[in-house]
C-alpha cells in the first residue's frame, strides 16, 4: 500500500492475513474530504463471507502469536513507533484531508500516539502472574498452591470513530497486541486511510500475518455481524452512545469496554483565577472544533465571577481561527453537512428557549466559527443533548451547590472540570460529581495515556489507560497444586 502519492479518488484494499484484498462484494464506499466536499478516496465494502474469512484467519494467527514471547512482541511494537514517527508528517496530512484536523493537531496525535505504542510495549513486559499459598484458610487449603497468570481473551474487535482515528485505534490495538491478542480492526470511513497506513507500518514492523486485519464497510451491513459473531472475544468500542446501547444488547456475554458520549462540565467557582479558567474552557470548548467526547461542552459559573469570566472569554474566544486544517487554526470544518446540521438544529432551539447568543458563529457549508450561548437552562436541547460542534454552553448557578446539582444532572457521566483556588473545597466538590474523571484547574483531557480513563453512565463501559486496558484484554487462569 502506498500513502505517500494518494491521488483523490484513489481506491484503497483492506488488510486480512498480511495481504492487501479486494472485497467480495466488489462494493467501494466514498470517502469525501470535508473541507471540499470532493472524494478523497474508496473503500472496500466487505461482505459477511469477507468478514468469516477475517477472523478465521485471526483466530489461526492468534494461537501462533499468543506463543510469542512477550519480548518479542514489544520489539515489534517499539518498531512500529518508531516507524509512525518517520512517517508522521505523512500521517498528519492525511488526517487534515480525510477528517479535516488541523496539521498540528494532527501532528501531536500522531506522536502521541508513538509514545503510547512504546509506553504499552514496557507495560508489557512487567506482566506476570503471583504464587497464591492457601495458608490462611480452613485446614484443608494449607495443602493447596496457585500459580496464577494473566491469558489473551484471543480475538479483540476494536471499532473506532472520525475524530482520533490514529490514537483510538491504536490504544486498543497496541495493548491487545502486548497481552497476546489478534485484533480485528473496523476504523470510521472517515480516518480510514491513516489507519490503514499506520497498520501497514505495523507489517514494516514485523508483526506477523493475521495478528492485525483491517476491514472497512457499512456497519449497517457488518456492524452487528460483527458484534455478534461467535469467534469475536470481546469489543473495544469508542463512539455514539446509541451505538454503544445497541453493540451491548447484541453483544452476548463477550466483554466490553466503551467510551462512548459526554457532556463534560466545566464548574467555575468565586474564588477562582478566573484568567486561567478562561484559558482553559476555551481550548477546552473549541480544540478541534469541539469534536471530542472530552470537550468542554458547559461551563457552569457561579454568578459572583458570571459577567466577568463571560466578559473575558468572548474576547478570548474572537481571537480564535477558523478555516481550512492546513492553515494555522483552532476550528477547521465539521465531519460532515449533516453534523454541522444538528449543531444549528440545537442553536436555534436554544435560542428559541431565551438564552442569549453572545457570539453567532458564522455558518458555510460544514464550517463554523466558534459560537457562545449565554443563560442555557434545562429548557434547552444543549443543556441536555451533546453538541459535538464549537459551542460554548454557558449556564449561571447561584452557588456550589447548585454548581453540583447541575453537573450531575445529566446521562452522562465522562469528566468534569473544577476552577478553584481552594483544595480543600476541590476535593469536597469532586467527592460529589458523577464522573469518571475530576480535573482540577484544567480542562477536561483523556491523557496521559497511562492515567486510568473510566466512563460511568451512559459514558461508557470499563477503564481505558495503557495498564488498564491490558487487564481487561488479559483474564486470570489459575492452576492449583494440591500436595499431599
């Protein structure tokens, strides 16, 4: 496969056994740039014999693989790092056509994710397993012995969205791969082509054939093939909370990790350096035009600081740039028309709703500039509903209770962000927040990567980070001695 001199419109195999296929079907799917509109590239669009074909394949591969010493492994994933790094300019541009990220926003997630594969790769080697003595309890276990070791589930699909295709994909894949898995690899159409590069990178690296398969196609056609397919272990899935519903009610007993939506809150107390909080919400709010689970999506301010803060950060915010991601900007276009639709869709309630539209950000096509909505109360689709757009959603509370109150009431349970120049109070307030994650004078962040990222609610499944990922992809095998 060759990435370096992609002309629009190309057409791209997808990756089963090391080998480079054409689907069965003989069905491409389009891949279109956003900031234009024009075809990028085509896609195999696989067929459910394909996908038989892939994890037959998968499953011989993984038997051999899981017989690799773990030394091994981690040479070949120290590798594929290095690799990515001599091909990240490459990479990144990449992202800036097919998922329209911003070049150095694209640059910083593929060296991110470098550090990641590496990081997974030591990780990997302290795995062992612990000599268990039954001393402890009723008479007849003092005869017992347990050698206890961690085992590869075998195969883990990994299905991964448009917005971080690099680093969500690879965060599942490189941690399976450690633990002795074979992974089965369903990148978003949008974000497949640097996914497929970085997998070839992989092969350069000198994993061997069917340890990692790429497949591409409709998850209207394969999706819950997929999901539901005897030899699949178990699903490592990032996206939609919808999706995420409906890939764990198909699911069977495999199990599952998911990160899946967030309503993330930033709270703002009176005490605050309110400078600082400012700086934070906006890159929070508008880092790739606001298309992260863990985007800052309301800033709840107390209203002693309310008028100040808002005052500060619509100038913050004007000094934002908007346009094209080769060009030297914050917020670049929405994936797509439809996307950008239901970000005016929840404006335009909001506004119907009495709250105030500070800054009305400027629409063409699937671009808009940043947009700031005052006075959001619950009577608002966006207070509830995740905009996923650059929209700054700004509700006022009389206190830190109702600062709280308001935090928690959502379905979603991500991260939340407290501004505060008093720890004591910090630590107090993040004890009460239904989340996963509590950020203390910072925006909300998924990283570093070998923090634990847990989802509750309607967030997600499990706990993601290097270390954590690595448990919930191993399971315990016991073998007990019993001695005379």
């Amino acid at each position: 496969m060759l990435f370096s001199n992609i002309k629009d419109g190309d057409t791209f195999r997808y990756l089963v056994n090391g080998k480079w296929e054409k689907s069965s079907s003989k069905d491409l799917i389009e891949v279109y740039n956003p900031s234009n509109g024009k075809i990028l590239a085509k896609l195999q669009s696989l067929s459910k014999s394909d996908i038989d074909d892939v994890l037959k394949n998968s499953k011989i591969s993984q038997k051999k693989w899981k017989n690799t010493p773990v030394n091994e492994r981690a040479d070949i994933l120290m590798r594929a790092a290095d690799l990515i790094v001599q091909n990240s300019e490459l990479l990144s541009d990449l992202l800036s056509k097919e998922i329209s990220k911003p070049k150095h926003l694209g640059m910083h997630e593929v060296m991110r994710t470098a550090d990641l594969i590496r990081s997974t790769a030591e990780e990997g080697l302290k795995l062992h397993g612990e000599y268990l003595d039954g001393n402890s309890f009723y008479h007849a276990s003092k005869k017992k012995k347990a050698l206890v070791d961690r085992e590869p589930l075998g195969i883990i699909l990994a299905i991964c969205p448009f917005n971080y295709p690099v680093n969500l994909s690879f965060s599942k894949v490189a941690p399976a791969l450690i633990s002795g898995n074979s992974v089965v690899l369903k990148p978003s159409t949008q974000g497949a082509l640097s996914v497929l590069h970085v997998s070839e990178l992989f092969i350069q690296a000198g994993l061997p054939p069917g340890v990692l398969n790429v497949v591409t196609g409709k998850s209207s056609s394969i999706g819950d093939y997929l999901c539901s397919h005897k030899d699949v272990n178990m699903i490592a899935f990032t996206g939609s909370t919808s999706v995420g519903k409906h890939i764990a009610s198909i699911a069977g007993m495999k199990p599952l990790m998911m990160e899946l939506g967030g309503k993330d809150g930033a709270i703002v107390l009176d005490d605050t350096d309110i400078d600082l909080a400012v700086k934070e919400c906006v890159q929070g709010v508008y880092s790739y035009s606001g298309q992260r689970c863990t985007a800052v999506k309301r800033i709840i301010l107390v209203d002693k600081i309310a008028n100040v803060f808002v005052k500060k950060f619509v100038e913050e915010t004007k000094k934002i740039k908007t346009g094209n991601p080769d060009e030297d900007v914050v917020v670049s276009h929405l994936i797509n028309r439809d996307a950008a639709d239901f970000v005016k869709s929840l404006i335009d309630d909001a506004v119907k709703n009495k709250a105030k539209l500070l800054l009305e950000g400027k629409r063409k096509d699937n671009l808009f500039s940043p947009v700031i909505l005052d006075n959001v109360t619950n009577k608002c689709r966006i207070f509830y509903e995740e905009q996923f757009g650059p929209v700054a959603v700004i509700i006022r509370v009389k206190d830190d209770k109702e600062a709280v109150n308001v935090l928690n009431d959502s379905n979603y349970g991500l991260q939340a962000s407290i501004f505060t120049n008093n720890l004591d109070k910090a630590f107090s307030i993040a004890s009460q927040l239904e989340v996963g994650a509590v950020q203390i004078n910072g925006k909300s962040d998924r990283g570093p990567d070998n923090f634990p990222f847990p989802c509750i609610k309607d967030s997600g499944i499990g706990v993601q980070g290097i270390k954590y990922s690595i448990e919930s992809m191993t399971r315990l095998k016991s073998v007990v001695l019993n001695f005379k």
